[in-house]
C-alpha cells in the first residue's frame, strides 16, 4: 500500500488483458478509470477507489504497471539527458558564429534608440513652441475680433442715431439688428453703448407702431407693407405678422362688405338699385352671389399669395416663413367663415329653400289627394340648382386650394396642419355649405321625379324612330341629374340620387314600359287585320323597343357614373 501512495500521482495506460476485464471494470470502473483502460492516479476519484480495494490481485496489477510505467519514464529521461552534450555543443557553435553580428545589431540598436529620443525631444520642444504660437494667434485674433466688434458697436450706434434722425428707419433697424447680433458675441458689461442703443431700438419702435397704424388707418398699402418690414430685423416677428394679418382681414372684411351690401341692395329693391344711366332693363344690374362669394374667396387667396408683391420682398415668409403663411390662411378662414356664412345665408332667404323644401315636402305627401295643390315649377327648380350648384363647387374648390396650399409647405410646425384643417371643415362656412347641399337633394330629387313622370305623361310617337320619346326623355333626365350629383363631391348627395334614379327606373319607368305590353285584346287585334292591326303591330314592336333601348341605356348611364366618380376621385 505504500507503493500504491507514492505511485497515486501518475496516470497508466493500462494494457488490455483479456484475462479479467470483468471483474477490473466492476472493482476500478468509475471516474479513475476511462474506456480505453487508463487510470489516472493523480485524481482524488481514483485515490478514493484504491483505498476502497479489496481484491489483492487488483491491487498487485495495478502495482506491477505503476512500476513498469515509472521504469518507461526513467528510460525516456537518461534518453533526454544523453542529448544534452550535443545540444551544448550546438549552442556554443551558434554563439561563436554570431557573435560579431549581435554585437552589431545591439550598436544599431543603441544608436537608433539615442537618435529617436533626440528626435522625440527635439520635437517635444517645436510642437511646445507651436502651441505657444498657435494660443497667441487665436489671443490676438480674439482680440482683434473684439476691437473690430467695438468700433463696429460704435459705428452702428452712430448710424442708427443718423438713420433715425433721417427717417431712414429701415437702415435705422439693419444698424440695431446689427448690433444685438454682435452684442450678443462680445458682451461689454462696461460699456454704455448697450443702454444708448436700446433707447434708439424703443424709439424706433414707437415711430413704427405709430407709422404703421396710421398708414391702416389711411389704407396706404405701400407704407404699410414699408413698416411691416422693419419689425423683422427689430425681432418683432410676431407683432409684425399679428398686425399685417389683421390689415388683411380688415380690408378683405370692407370689400366684402360693400359687395355684400350691393348684393342685399339689388335682392331687396332691385329697381331703387339701378342706376341712372342704365335706360336698358336688359342690361340692369343681376343679383349675383356667385361673384360675391367668388369676390371674398379671390381676396383672401391674393392677400395669402401675395401676388402684387415681388417674391423677394413677400411680407408672410419674411416675418415667420412657412409658419406666418399657415398662420395668415387660419386667420382668413375666420373671415371666410364669417363673410361667406352671410353670403350662403342671405341666398336661401333670397331663393326661400326653406318654404320652397317645405312646399316640395308637402306636394309629396298629398300627390294623390283630390284637389292637391301644383307643386314648384321645375323650371326655377332647375335654375335654383345650377346656383346651389355653383355655391357649393365654388366653396369646395376654395377649401381645396387652401388645404393643399398647406400640405405643400416645407417647414411647417406640426400643430398647425392639423388646426388649419379643423379650421376649414369644422368651420361656420363649411357647415352652411353641407345645409346648402341638403336643400340641394331636396330639389335634385324633387326635379328628376317631376320630369321622369312628365316625360312619361307627355310621350309619343317619334317620328323616323324606333322607340317613342319616353326613353330618350327619361335618360336625359337622368343623366342630368346624376352628372349634377357627382360633380357636388358629397357623397350623401350622390347617393340620394342615385337611389332616386335607381327607384324611379325599377318603379315608375318600368310600369310605364309595360304597361303597353298590358293592354286588353292586343293579341286579338293583330288577326283584325287592317289599320288596326298595323298600329297593334307598330305598338307592340315599339313597346319591345322602349324596353331594349332602355336596357342599353342603363348600361350606358352606368359606364358614365362610374367614370364620372372615377374622375372626381382621382381630382
């Protein structure tokens, strides 16, 4: 066992023995021994498994390879220390042999190492005085900078006292504008010029707001757009934009005003309102709300584009950029909304939509009763539509412009968008145009249903045609009416009408095809011979073609809704 202890710390490759494989793995198996045999006397698993041996013959093999093993490794060591002497002797050799070139190289070696240091401390020393240098150049640039900066100051001081002395105030405000700028770079707490030219800045702002009030007030547009200017280099931008804005809204407000109050003149005394020199009836004057209301949308897209104002002296853009012009349109929309609601809002009193919708309501209601009263006239329906018509794609198409005037700004702030289009369609405007379009469907289905039935009381033989004038008549009709809802760009107004077409064409027009069809004895008077079965005849043939020119037709109108709908979409 003391031979096991002293031989515990070497790993054997056991040789297999294929006399007691068997009985080794089951007493030596385990950690300390692996699969192919070897046992690893050093580890703590392997030294556990010897001191719990039993089996003598175990213990005597394992003992007899440990020794075998140790006389292996003594053969291998006196092998290695046999090749010592010609290893020295190599050495000595190569040591002899290269002795003169270390000894050059370690000299090369000192001298380039003695040359680099000079080098490095040479250039410690040139980079030192380059520094220096470099921290006296940049304190004599500063300084420099900051004497010019103080005759600056001083010059534009004493030029903004000449300008304004000169009611030259736009160089006056450059001369300011000038000096904040390098005020604001080289601060002098010294110094009084700061206080002398604040008082010249208060001074000069004064006469602006003065000058600028009193040329509104006198509506000298070249003046005003002169002092509007001047508050941008003062740093008034706002101000500036808040007071030329409500110029604009305050003219477009006075023009829209007279043309409004013109308008009302002719509605309500149309011949008080014309003038003397207009002897001709024919060329008196008409009530126009179409040009009113196309007048305010006009003046308020020419105040937002600035179209008498030369592209680099816009006056929006100068003052605050893309946001004075977003700014500027939400501002006119509430004049819009004002002005335009008036203008909407007297024409429905003029035409009286709210009586003429009652009274198409009411013949409705009692078509069938004896004695009904005659409903409205078609024919002034028709015109009214044409001017709802035109109210209403006149308003649509300025709320459009605006919008997408919005969308195709650059550098906008993101709050803005979203408030200029919550000012157009939630708008007063907005919302008496949708009132306006409301009566619109009222009368377009009162005037499509008025003329189908006309159109089938009053039909005939056409002559040199195959089908009577029903067909034609009604279709006509129809298309009209159709083409008139799409071009609304509402879709409830489209599909009220469309609905109404759709149940006069299965309902009333149909009965009216078939009703030829309908007739007692028409198979009879065929046999008759003579006129009479002539004229069934022509009936009969005329009747089947009513019914497949119509089933063309209806195709036909289809095709063009959906193109028309196709058009308006991608507009």
């Amino acid at each position: 066992m003391a031979v096991l202890s002293s031989a515990a710390a070497l790993s054997i490759e056991l040789p297999s023995s294929p006399g007691a494989p068997a009985d080794h793995e089951a007493e030596g198996g385990g950690d300390g021994v692996s699969a192919d045999g070897s046992v690893s006397f050093g580890s703590r698993e392997t030294l556990d498994q010897i001191r719990n041996l039993t089996d003598v013959g175990a213990m005597t093999r394992l003992l007899h390879e440990c020794i075998a093993y140790q006389r292996s490794l003594d053969l291998n060591l006196e092998a290695l220390l046999a090749q010592r002497p010609d290893h020295d002797r190599q050495l000595l050799s190569l040591e002899r042999s290269s002795h003169h070139l270390l000894s050059s190289v370690r000299a090369d070696a000192a001298h380039l190492l003695a040359s680099v240091s000079s080098t490095s401390n040479l250039a410690d020393r040139v980079s030192s005085k380059v520094r220096e240098l470099d921290l006296a150049q940049s304190n004599v640039q500063a300084t420099l900078s900051r004497i010019d900066a103080v005759v600056e100051r001083g010059h534009c001081l004493d030029g903004a006292r000449r300008a304004l002395d000169s009611e030259d105030y736009e160089s006056a405000a450059d001369f300011v504008r000038t000096f904040l700028q390098i005020d604001a770079r080289y601060r002098d707490p010294g110094s009084d010029q700061r206080e002398q030219l604040m008082e010249i800045k208060r001074q000069l702002e004064a006469i602006v707001r003065r000058r600028l009030s009193s040329a509104i007030d006198q509506r000298e547009k070249t003046t005003i757009l002169r002092f509007v200017r001047i508050f941008s280099p003062l740093g008034l931008q706002e101000e500036g934009l808040q007071v030329y804005v409500a110029y604009l809204r305050k003219e477009i407000a006075l023009r829209s005003r007279l043309d409004f109050e013109r308008l009302v003149e002719l509605a309500e005394h149309p011949q008080q309102s014309r003038r003397p020199q207009q002897v001709n009836p024919a060329a008196e004057e008409q009530v126009n709300f179409v040009g009113c209301l196309m007048h305010l949308f006009k003046d308020i897209v020419e105040a937002v584009e600035e179209k008498d104002v030369e592209d680099k002296d816009k006056v929006l853009r100068s003052l605050c950029g893309d946001d004075g012009v977003v700014y500027a349109i939400c501002e006119l929309q509430e004049e819009c909304d004002s002005r335009g609601t008036q203008i909407l809002k007297k024409y429905m009193d003029y035409r009286k939509l709210s009586r003429l919708a009652s009274e198409i309501n009411s013949y409705s209601k009692n078509l069938l009763s004896v004695g009904a009263a005659e409903g409205p006239d078609p024919r002034e329906v028709e015109t009214f539509l044409e001017e709802i018509l035109s109210l209403t794609q006149l308003g649509e198409d300025y709320m459009e412009f605006m919008l997408s005037k919005i969308r195709g700004l650059d550098s906008v702030d993101p709050e803005l968008g979203p408030r200029a289009t919550k000012a157009f369609r939630s708008g007063s405007f907005s919302k008496m145009v949708q009132e306006l379009t409301g009566f619109y469907v009222i009368l377009e289905e009162f005037f499509m249903v008025e003329n189908v039935r006309k159109a089938i009381r009053i039909d005939e033989q056409v002559p040199d045609s195959l089908t009577t004038s029903v067909v034609d008549d009604v279709f006509y009709v129809l298309q009209s009416c159709c083409q008139r809802a799409i071009t609304t760009v509402n879709i409830n107004s489209v599909f009220a009408i469309l609905s109404c077409a759709m149940n006069l064409l299965s309902n009333e027009y149909q009965e009216a095809l078939q009703q030829k069809m309908r007739e007692q004895n028409m198979g009879a008077k065929l046999f008759l011979g003579g006129a009479v079965a002539q004229k069934t005849g022509t009936d009969i043939a005329t009747a089947l073609n009513n019914m497949d020119v119509s089933a063309e037709y209806v195709l036909k109108l289809r095709h063009e809704i959906e193109e028309q709908c196709a058009e308006v979409s991608e507009t």
